[in-house]
C-alpha cells in the first residue's frame, strides 16, 4: 500500500513536470511563477519589472519598449507603467487631445524643449501655494475670450525685456501689498 502511494506520488510529481516544464524553461527563477508582481531583474540601474510579469494589456500597451524593457532603469519602468494606467483611464477626447500635444512636442527643436523643461522645473521648485496661484492665474487667462488673450500674448510679446521685468516687479509688489493688507484686515479682526 506504501510503495503504491509513493509510485502514485512519482507518477504525478513527473506529470507536473512535464506539464509545468514550459512555464519553468521560461522563467529565470521559480519565484517568478509563485509571485509575478514582485519578480524583478537585475539589469540596467537597479531592479524593475521583468517584462514577462507585466499584464497582457501592459505588454500591448508598453509593444515599443518590448525589446529594450529589461534594460531601463526600474524608475522609468515604473514610470512608463502609471502613463499607461492613466492613458487607460482617458476618454477618447483626452486622448485625442493627448495625441495632438504630444505631436506638437515631437515638432518643437530640441533647444526649445530644452527651455520647457527647464521652466517646468523651476515652476515645480517653487513653494505648493505660489504654484496654486500661478494655475489660477493661469485658468483665468485660459478662460478670458479668445481676442482677449490674443491681445494680452500680443502685447506682452512686444515689450522689451526691461519692461517685462518692470511688469513682473509691479505684480510682485502688488501682491506683496495686498498680503501685507490681508495681515492687517486680520490682526483688526483678532483684537
């Protein structure tokens, strides 16, 4: 009866194999068959998500990185995959949208892309409430009449670079009055 169950257990432990055989000639690890998520591969700077671990939406999705996947490094690898999360969370406008500025991006000379990274950075190193001033100020022109900023892009591209700097310094002035106002409204107030 014991030499029964250990014959039983062989014969199904060389079934196994076999059938699993395929599966373990293409993972690098038995690891990578128990818990995809995590395998990772320790190739270009770091560790990222072995290419064969990613879904078949991410794999169709992500087809242009295929062959070089295992190669980048594990930030841009993490980045790529949360783009392709949000692509797929995007109406059919958005991503229309979405198209046309990257197209847009792809046409610019690189000195000029250059210049827009660079104010994206700058804008990204200022402090959180300066950046929610400058989206505000930035949708209130957006949402002004088409003539309106016309005239306003128009205006503003004529004048020198000392009168913009004088226009930057009156506006940094105002608002520096205005809070110093606000202070003053709200001390009366407390007292």
């Amino acid at each position: 009866m014991h030499s029964k169950k250990l014959k039983y257990s062989g014969w199904l432990i060389l079934c196994l194999l076999l059938v699993c055989s395929p599966l373990l000639s293409q993972a690098s690890d038995t690891e990578s068959l128990l818990n995809p998520e995590q395998t990772t591969v320790a190739k270009g700077n770091g560790k990222g998500v072995a290419w064969r671990s990613l879904s078949v939406e991410e794999q169709t999705l992500l087809a242009p990185f295929a062959k070089n996947w295992e190669g980048l490094p594990a930030g841009r690898q993490q980045r790529l995959r949360k783009g392709i999360k949000r692509w797929a969370q995007l109406t059919p406008e958005q991503r229309t949208r979405a198209q046309k500025r990257f197209a847009r991006w792809q046409k610019l000379p690189p000195e000029k892309r250059q210049r827009v990274r660079n104010r994206f950075e700058h804008f990204m190193s200022l402090p959180p409430a300066e950046r929610k001033r400058l989206r505000a100020r930035f949708r209130g022109f957006r949402n002004l009449p088409p003539a309106r900023r016309a005239a306003l892009r128009e205006r503003w591209q004529k004048m020198s670079p000392a009168q913009r700097r004088a226009v930057m310094e009156r506006r940094q002035i105002n608002r520096q009055q205005r809070q110093e106002m606000r202070r003053e409204i709200h001390r009366q107030r407390r007292h």
